[in-house]
C-alpha cells in the first residue's frame, strides 16, 4: 500500500508539476524527456518508507527526482548505472547542477552568494535526435566530422543511410532510376536520332542527357560523372579524344589549383574565426540584429576568396554555440520566470492565476525565439556564402565555366567579373539580411550576447592554435597579394607584357600562381622546418575533383561545337530572344536557371545551359554576354531547397546541433521571398552593369565572331545600323545546313547574303 500510494502521489504532482511548465517539457529533447521519466519510475519502484525516506507533497517530487529547472534536466548518464537497472532515490536525489546563465549569457552566483563552479557552454551535441521527418532524417545521416561533410555538401545522396538494395548494395532506388533514365536516353538519341541536319548531335544530345541524369541522381559520385564525355565523346565519333582531353586541363585548371592552394592555406590558419572573434569582441554587447549582420558579413566576404564548403564548415560550428548559448540563457530566465509563477499561485488569487500564466506564456515564448534565433543563423550563413561566391570569378565552379568559354575568355576576368557581379551579390547579400531580420530578428525577445562569452570563446581558440603567430599575418599577407594581383592584372601586367604582335601573354592563371608559389618558399614559425602550407596537407586536402567538373563542363562546351547541336539549339531559343525586351529577356533566363538549380545541382545546370546560351546568342547575331552574364548569376541564387547549394546542405547538416532543427519548410519560406526578390534584381542590374562594363546591348562584337570553334561567324562588310548604331562591319552567321551549304550568311535583322559577296 505504501508503495502505491508513493507512487500515485508522485505521478500526481509530477503531473501538476510539468503542467504549470510548458516551456519545458516543449524544450525537453526526447532523450532527456525518457531520462526525467526513467528517475521518476525508479523513484516509484524502490521500496520507500514514509517515514523515513520521504514526505507527501510537491517537496517530495523535488527531493527524489531532483527538481527539473532549466538548469539541470537529468540525462541518461546520470539515471542509468552500469548494470542496467534504475538508480535509487539517493542516487537521483543529489543531481549536479552546473552555473545558470544569466540573459547575456555569463556565469551567475548561487542563492546563497558563493560562486558556483564554471563549466564551459554546452556545446553542440551528436547527431543522434529522433528523425521525425524525411529532412531530420536526412540531415542526420549526414557525416559529423568536417572531411566527410566536405564531400556530401555537394553530393548528399551519396552519404544517406538509406536502403542500397540494388547492383551489390551499391545503388538506392533514386539512384538506379538515374542509371535507367540515363542510359535510356542515350540509346534513344543513338538509335532514334530525331535530329537529321546534324547526324552527330543525335549522340551529343544522348550524351548530354546521359551527364545529367547522373549528376542529378547521383548514381556515381558527381566528379567522376565528369569524366563520361572522355569516354563518350571519341568513341561514339563526335570529336577526337585529344581535343576532349584538352578540355580537363588548361588555363582555367591552374587558376582552380592556384586559388584553392590559397584558400587552403587560410583555412588552415584558423585566421578567418580570429577575426570574427576580435570584431565581435570591440562591442560590448551584440543584439541578435548585429550578430546576424557581422557573421553574414564575414561569411560573405570569406565566400569571395574561399571555397563555400570550407567557409561553411569554419563558421557553422562558432554560429550553433553561440544559438546554444542564447537557448540556455533563455532557459535560465524561464526558470526564474516560473519560480516567480510558483510564487503568484501560492497566493491563490485570480491575479496570481493571471500572473502566473502569463509568465509561463513569456517563458514559452523566450525559448521560442531563441531557437528562431539559431534557425537565423545558419541560414544567414549558407545564403551568405552562396551570395560571397557570386561575387568572384573563383567564388562558385560555375564562373569558371563561363571563364573558360572560348568566345568569352578574352573579355570576362578576375577583375570585370568583380566590378560586375560584386555590387549584384552585395545586394542580393543585403536582401537575404532583410528577410531573415524581418522573418526571425524583428519582434524577437532575445538580448544579446555578453562580452563574456565571446571571451570564452577566444579562450578556447588560443587553447587550441595559440595566438596570433608570423604565419596567420603571412597568410594574410598572401591572401591580399592574390586579390591585389587579380584585381591589377589587367591594368598593370597585361599592357606590358604581350607577344611581338601585340597578343596578351599573362592571364589570371599566372599571377594566381605567383602566391601560390610563395606558401612553399615561406618558412612556418608554428611548424619548425616547414613551409607555411605543406605538401602533405596538399596532398590530403586538395580537391582534384573540383579539377575534373570544370574540365567536364567544358567538354561538354566543346562537344556542343563540334557536333553542331550549338546550331540546333540555337536556332530554337535564338528566333525568341528578338520578340522578348532586355528586362522580360534577363527575367526569364534567371528565373528558368534558379530554378533548374533548385531540381538538379548547379554544377550540371552551369555545364549544360550555358553552352546552350553561347550558341542561341550566336544564332540570334547579338553578344554572347547578353545571355551568358544573367545565366551564370542565376547559377547561385540556390534558396529554396536544403540540397540546393552545398552551403545550405552544410547549415543543414550542423542545424542537427541544436535543440530544433532546420526544417525543409524553413528553407522555402524564407528562400522564396529571396528567391523572387533576387530573379528581378539581377534581372535589372544584370542589364545595368552588363551595358556599361561588357556592351551587351551593342552588335555582335568581333572577339566572339573571330572566336566561335565551329566557325559559323564571319564579320562582313556590310554597312548599317545594327542595334541603333551605325557600323561599317558586322557579324554574319553561316547557314551550315545541308541545303546552304555555308554558302549563305544572315545578319542581325534576318536578311542574307551570299558568302562571296561579303568576305
């Protein structure tokens, strides 16, 4: 009988108890809910004696289970002993309880006035939550350590946890309809051949297809997907495996390998995490709203210079601490809230009631906003990084596509790209702040974080990488002399150093390799005997793969030409850009490429569209960059989805951290205002800044007629006004149909001429 009437007593007040605490039991992982009611259970089960071990009342559901603040919720650890039964009433009477935090987040004093022992912040915890739905699921079958995350940022299907009952246990379900698509659609472009003006753009259509069914499905890992066209591309006769192979290693690859050498080195240094640290620590408290802004801000201009992933994984990790420390500050203030609730119902009075209540609501709704304040965060961080990449040629793989397109390379470079797509990506940067801060930060309750914290945080940089060492300042150093050197080249170095003829000898690829070089010539100080970026830390971290996409990308670009699918379609999207005016012209190219790279991955969007562009403008006779420069900055506006972008993969996976996890509702809202926000910006400022840096809105210059790998374009002598300008000479595309025989050439406007008549 004693033992039921404990036990009855005891779930009545517990009932009572958790009912009065609704912010706790909502902020209470299931783990740690299972802990609380194991010890109480036990509590139940051990044989108690009335009148020595316990007293009825709600004082004894705090003396044996321990009363659950916000400071302390019991875990497994402390209620389960090492044979596996349930801990007794002593054990689980005495919890430890580590220092409250107060609002800024700082150690406070006991109730009696002494200083309580300081524990370090709770820091982020393993992935190891329930997966209540296809997105938690997924982002806890993600990698923990940053090598592997690196990886499946870009290729998430690769690393699920899903079923592979297919070829060997090798493939998942997705992946074996990727396989079928693709080969289906080669044997059908091979075998059907609907295209009959071009026989061999049959087989290069199959093999475009082929690439992409597997870069979208991921059947093989999406750098070795870029190796099909050197198999593909000779062996069905489209084109020569030297001139294949030419496209996997060029000016380009060295620009890549120069710029990740770099990066690398700056990611090694820990020097981007210092810097945030010591700004953050010139105030004396951060709001939510300027901590948002200064951690965007870095991520953006770190994204500018080094690699999305690796900015991700360096500041993904400092922005969860600091959401974990605002979740248990506001912890801390809803236990003061409810002891103060506990007081008012004592009073048993209808203003008491009210009281009480309301400060449960204030609780609930503290601990509410500082999860929403995390959530923040990190999506501030991957919307960041995705615009700080768009603002360098180095910054995102699709830049380098455009790069290395034959008919662009002579006027696209490291420091027009920047005066161009850098005001763009600061405002879309800017964009994403305003609907995170209007979405999360605006009506919010947290207060900032202290002083104190951030020192603590500093603490443990300096524990771990020392201070600030000869090699972070040299790194540093290095870093601003590749930005210097890019930024100049074409003003200071290309002028004076050219060919007897004239012709330009030094490009972006050789004054990215001179800092390159010099990471191997400095000695370290932190690493006797050794130069600042060693070659085994090159060996182990170098990305080859990043190699082998852009040399698959371009050559594709190159199959394109030399199969004339660039004619085929060309034709087809050229006869609509004249009826479509610039603005409705830049709305529908970005738009249909966000939103190709919301379905399939931006790599494969980048490889395949914009070849498809360069050969519609050709067809359409007006610059290549009308079309190419809107496509290439829609391949970042990446919101809307958690695979979208390997940044927002990245924030997902480190998302699982905290108390409540990113779902795939919270990318989409906030990533279709931004998304809708940035088409009709970059619509708008593409057209500005494209007429005044690149002409675009001129005739078909001469470097993209003179350029073309077909051959298609001669510049004729034909006078007129073209585009409202008067000119002298002007593009004129061949017809090379079967029926033409390239004896026939068509201007801007439509009209023909013979050939001979014109050269």
């Amino acid at each position: 009988l004693d033992k039921l009437q404990s036990a009855f007593l005891l779930c009545f007040y517990a009932h009572q108890y958790h009912t009065c605490r609704p912010s706790l039991v909502s902020s209470t992982r299931p783990n740690e809910t299972t802990a609380a009611t194991t010890a109480a259970a036990a509590a139940a089960a051990a044989p108690l004696n009335t009148a020595n071990n316990m007293a009825f009342g709600p004082n004894a559901i705090s003396s044996v289970i321990g009363k659950p603040t916000a400071d302390h919720i019991p875990t497994i650890d402390e209620t389960s002993t090492q044979s596996g039964s349930f801990p007794s009433s002593s054990a689980a009477s005495s919890p430890t309880r580590p220092p409250k935090l107060n609002r800024a987040g700082s150690q406070t004093s006991s109730r009696d006035g002494s200083e309580e022992q300081q524990l370090p912040i709770r820091r982020a915890s393993t992935l190891e939550k329930l997966g209540l739905s296809t997105t938690i699921a997924r982002a806890n079958s993600l990698p923990k350590n940053h090598e592997d995350l690196k990886h499946a940022a870009s290729m998430p299907m690769l690393f699920t946890e899903a079923p592979r009952p297919f070829w060997g246990r090798l493939w998942t379900c997705p992946q074996l309809v990727g396989f079928l698509l693709a080969v289906a659609s080669l044997l059908f472009f091979c075998v059907g051949r609907p295209i009959q003006e071009f026989p061999k753009s049959n087989e290069m259509l199959g093999v475009t297809f082929f690439c992409a069914f597997f870069w979208v499905f991921e059947v093989v890992p999406i750098c070795i997907t870029a190796l099909v066209p050197m198999v593909l591309l000779p062996t069905l006769k489209i084109t020569s495996s030297r001139i294949v192979a030419q496209a996997y290693w060029n000016w380009i690859s060295v620009l890549v390998v120069a710029t990740y050498l770099v990066s690398l080195a700056v990611e090694e240094s820990r020097l981007p995490k210092r810097l945030v640290l010591r700004f953050l620590l010139t105030f004396p408290t951060m709001s939510p709203a300027m901590l948002l802004a200064t951690l965007m801000g870095f991520c953006f201009l770190l994204a500018m210079f080094v690699n999305s992933v690796a900015v991700m994984l360096l500041l993904a990790p400092f922005a969860t601490c600091l959401a974990l420390a605002a979740e248990e500050s506001a912890r801390n203030e809803g236990a003061e809230a409810e002891e103060a609730a506990e007081a008012d119902l004592e009073h048993a009075s209808s203003s008491g009631v009210v009281a009480a209540d309301r400060r449960c609501l204030e609780s609930k709704q503290l601990l509410k906003d500082a999860q929403r304040f995390g959530d923040a965060l990190l999506l501030g961080l991957a919307y960041a990084a995705s615009c700080g990449g768009m603002a360098t040629l180095t910054g995102a793989i699709a830049h380098y596509f455009l790069a290395g397109m034959v008919n662009v390379d002579t006027e696209v470079n490291w420091a027009s790209w920047l005066e161009f797509a850098g005001p763009i990506a600061l405002v879309c940067g800017l964009a994403a702040y305003i609907v995170l801060y209007f979405r999360y930060i605006f009506k919010t309750t947290v207060a900032g974080l202290s002083k104190e914290l951030l020192e603590a945080e500093e603490e443990d940089l300096l524990s771990e990488v020392g201070s600030f060492s000869r090699d972070e300042f040299l790194v540093l150093l290095i870093q601003a002399l590749q930005l210097a050197l890019l930024i100049l080249r074409p003003y200071v170095i290309s002028p004076y150093v050219t060919s007897f003829s004239g012709g330009v000898l030094v490009n972006d690829a050789t004054v990215a390799a001179i800092p390159a070089l010099l990471l191997f010539f400095l000695p370290s100080e932190v690493r006797p005997r050794q130069a600042l970026l060693s070659w085994p830390t090159v060996h182990e971290r170098l990305d080859f793969g990043l190699v082998l996409l852009v040399g698959g990308g371009m050559a594709i670009n190159s199959g394109f030409a030399q199969s004339g699918l660039n004619l085929i379609v060309g034709d087809c999207i050229g006869d609509i850009i004249p009826h479509l005016g610039r603005f409705s012209l830049n709305v529908c190219i970005i738009g249909g490429v966000t939103l190709c790279c919301q379905v399939f991955s931006n790599v494969g969007a980048a490889a395949t569209l914009l070849p498809v562009m360069a050969s519609a403008a050709l067809q359409a006779v007006v610059n290549p960059l009308r079309l190419l420069l809107p496509a290439t900055i829609a391949t970042s506006l990446a919101f809307l989805l958690p695979t979208a972008a390997p940044s927002n993969v990245v924030a997902l996976a480190k998302s699982a951290d905290l108390a409540r996890m990113l779902r795939t509702r919270d990318f989409f809202w906030n990533g279709l205002p931004l998304t809708i926000a940035a088409v009709l910006v970059c619509a708008a400022l593409t057209q500005i800044l494209g007429e005044v840096m690149f002409d675009v809105d001129g005739p078909l210059p001469r470097w993209a007629c003179e350029t073309t790998i077909s051959g298609n374009c001669i510049f004729a002598k034909i006078p007129g006004f073209v585009e409202g300008r008067w000119v002298q000479e002007q593009a004129c595309i061949i017809n090379q149909g079967a029926a033409a025989d390239g004896m026939i050439c068509r201007i801007w406007n439509g009209t023909t001429y013979s050939t001979a008549d014109v050269m």
